[in-house]
C-alpha cells in the first residue's frame, strides 16, 4: 500500500480529522475521518494509517464503515485506547432520520441522531464491522444534559481508578459543551458532568480532548462558530490550561484561550502518548481546493505539547526535527519538502516561494496571498500574539517545514505556531533581516 512521508495525507478523495491517534504495539496507529468516493465530505468511514516512527507512515484501507443500524451514515470521529492487549475504538455513529433526495451522503436540515459506539481489534488491523459494534452512549434524550444530534467525538482516557470519556454538546445550538462519562468496564457508561462556558465561545463544541501534562492539564476544544468576521472558517479549534477534578468530573475552564494553531487552517485535533511518553498531537489541515493529484485533506506535523508557566506550547517533535538530517545551500537541491531556519530580526521579511513571513515588533505576521486561491472569505494574513521566548539577542527563532501543500512555522520553538495551507510554491528562499538561517532536507 503507499507510503507517505513527513505529512500525512488523504490516499485519495477526502479526509478530514484524524482518529484514533494511539501508539500501540510498537507501531503509531493514526485513523481518519475518510470518504472514499470523491474529493469532498459525505457518508465518513475510517481510513487507516501506520507509522514506526512519525515520519513515514503506510497507508493501510478501510478500518471502519458504516454496518448497523446506530452508524448507518458514517462513521464520526472517535478515539483509541490499549486494555489487556487489545486495541479499542470509540467513535461517533449517526442515522440520518430522512433520505436526502439529492444525494444520500449528506444529512437533509440536520435530522440525524448520534450515538457513541465502541469496537474491539485483537491486533490494532483487524474490525469486525459486522459483528464487532457495541453502542456503548445511545442518543441522549435529556435536554438538559445534551443535544440528541450534535453530541459527538468521544475521547477516552485511563484516570487513576477508572476509564473516562468525554464528548463534545451543545445546548440547544445555543453554546457549546463538554460531557463527561466514566466506566469500570469500557461497556458501561454513566454519565457525571458537563462544562461550559457561554455563546461568545461557540454553539457546539467538537472534538474535545482533555489531557495532563508536567506542567498542568490542557483543554483542546474545535468551536463551532467561534468567530464572526467574514471569513470562511468560523470553526476554530482553541486550547486551554484547565483542572479536571476525576472524582466529580468538574473542570475549571479559564475565560483566556489560545488557537491551537494561529494559522486558523488546522481543525479537530487529537493527541496521545508517544512511545517515549511526551503527550503528541495532529490536527486536519483544512484545504480550500483539490491538490495535484486528485486529493484533498492532509495533517500537519506531530507536535509536543508542553505547558509552562499557564501557556501551552507545540514543539516540533524531534523525531521530525531529525528526518531533515541534510543541510542543503537551497531548497532546489532537493525534490521534497524541507526545513528553514531563521533568526529573525525586527522588521524582517522571508520569502518562502511566495508565500511571506515578516517580524513587526513582537509579532510574526504570514501573507500567503500569492501562493492561495482566492475566494471571497478566504483567511491570507496571519499573526501570533506578542511573543516572549525571543533568543536572549532579541532576535525570534523561526523553524519552518515546507511541504507542496503547507508551510508550518514554528515560532520560538512551539511558543506559537503558524500553518498555512498552500497552493503553486517555487523553490526559492529570500530573506532579509536574518542573523542566522539555515535549509535541510530530508532528502535529495
Ligand atoms: C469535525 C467533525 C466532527 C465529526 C466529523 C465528521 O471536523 O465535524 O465533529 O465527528 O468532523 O466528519
């Protein structure tokens, strides 16, 4: 089956957020929400991918599609878990109430209930999608806990004596929320809690997850609707430092949140464990338009998540850091993608094939306008908030992946980061106001 290295992309047709991310058997599993028949989003099945080390991953087909009568328009998102050797999956499967006459894989004005279902692999390949699927949450029915539609994308993890899983609600397509279920068993389910926080932070949240870190627990929620300022993307995923009590389920959520990532491209994100126990996470890169080769939907780079001193940071993985082991005078002497690197001075500019990355103050800004579609709504500039990791010479360290189809700048190691889907780059670098920079490439 194909392999793809350095960024993870759709085989073929649509994929949108990744699933399931689990490092398991000596092996990092990666799902995705995948629909096989055409370049858009409609009826979603699992896709299924492999990796030894982040970096080349093997593409492995279908690991779950819709098969009864809880999932029988698509297979959501979800997540996995290890218990007693076996890998199991939790995921989200809708019914659609009513055919939609113009195409059966999309839901009709949104009448569709949601269920949470569990399948069990012996192996991490294998899914008996005939007979294999338990639905473990059935549609909530109690209003005042959540919606019996937009209830979706279980993350689950092992606290200190049981199993915990959270979803992401609305109420009433008011404002989002989280709920909060535990188990002994992985089967049985009870529901404890719910959080928060009010209409300016979204209608309904997606893809939640809830992990500790050395430095403090962290919140990652996609927001639907979070912002209103005339571009296409409204749905944002946003992180924050939080406490989560186990033993009622309560969790504070401060006002302040970070993007997940300041290039407001990536979407849905999920984290794990990675086989040297730092907590990874990867994130849908949302694409405007079909890329070379028929494809759409593609995720960015494995990043650590760290916290110090209440920010959240995404670090380059090493692993990644270390595939662009060759140092290279430019980027045409290589076919693939490569990594830059920059110290950047006040009022500095870098050229990235077109795509520009200037330092104003304490702020790194991209303008991706020659290198995008353009569309009405579409988001070109971009900006981190004031940074305050600078190199002790004031100058803003920059790590830049360059890949055909995304540039991810990481800005004072993980302190921000800026990913921007892009479209029609050149192999060239410019760049004024550099004290130091520096290209590698994976390979020639
Ligand atoms: C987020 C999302 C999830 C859902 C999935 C469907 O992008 O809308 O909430 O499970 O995509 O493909």
């Amino acid at each position: 089956m194909k392999t793809q290295s350095l960024h993870l992309k759709a085989p073929d047709n649509w994929i949108n957020d990744p699933n399931g991310f689990i490092y398991y058997n000596g092996y990092y599993h990666l799902f995705y929400q995948y629909f096989p028949y055409g370049p858009r989003w409609g009826t979603m099945h699992w896709g299924h991918a492999v990796s030894r080390d982040l970096v080349t991953w093997e593409h492995k087909g279908l690991a779950l599609y819709p098969t009864t009568r809880a999932d029988q328009n698509g297979c959501f998102s979800g997540s996995a878990i290890e218990e007693g050797g076996k890998l199991y999956l939790v995921y989200t499967g809708v019914r659609y109430e009513v055919v939609n006459p113009e195409d059966p894989h999309t839901c009709l004005d949104e009448q569709f209930e949601s269920a949470q279902l569990l399948i069990c692999s012996e192996d991490g390949y294998h899914f008996d999608n005939e007979h294999g699927k338990e639905v473990i949450i059935p549609p909530v029915t109690d209003p005042s806990v959540g919606d019996r539609t937009h209830t979706r994308d279980p993350k689950i993890w092992r606290g200190r004596d049981a199993w915990y899983l959270i979803l992401g609600s609305t109420m009433g397509e008011k404002y989002g929320e989280v709920l909060f279920y535990r188990s002994e068993d992985l089967h049985t389910w009870t529901y404890i809690n719910k959080a928060f926080k009010g209409p300016e932070y979204g209608w309904m949240w997606e893809c939640p997850d809830y992990f500790e870190t050395a430095g403090g627990g962290v919140l990652l929620l996609s927001a639907m609707g979070l912002l209103n300022n005339g571009e296409k993307e409204r749905n944002q995923s946003i992180c924050f430092p939080v406490a989560f009590d186990e033993a009622t389920c309560s969790i504070q959520i401060p006002d302040d949140y970070q993007y997940l990532d300041y290039g407001l491209d990536l979407y849905a994100p999920q984290t794990t464990l990675d086989a040297e126990g730092r907590r990874i996470m990867t994130a849908w890169v949302r694409m405007p338009k079909v890329a070379d080769g028929g494809w759409i939907g593609m995720f960015c780079s494995p990043r650590v998540v760290e916290v110090q001193d209440g920010h959240i940071f995404f670090r380059m993985h090493p692993n990644i850091r270390k595939a662009y082991s060759q140092a290279i005078q430019n980027p045409a002497e290589t076919r693939s993608g490569y990594l830059a690197s920059f110290d950047l001075t006040d009022g500095g500019e870098i050229n990235i094939g077109g795509y520009l990355i200037t330092r104003k103050g304490n702020r790194i800004v991209t303008d991706r306008t020659a290198v995008y579609p353009s569309f009405e709504g579409a988001h070109l500039i971009s900006e981190t908030p004031d940074t305050d990791y600078n190199n002790p010479d004031g100058t803003c360290h920059l790590d830049v992946i360059v890949d055909s189809n995304l540039i991810e700048v990481y800005v004072n190691d993980g302190e921000y980061v800026i990913s921007s889907a892009v479209y029609g780059l050149t192999r060239e670098i410019r760049c004024s106001g550099c004290k130091e920079s520096r290209v590698y490439a994976a390979e020639r």
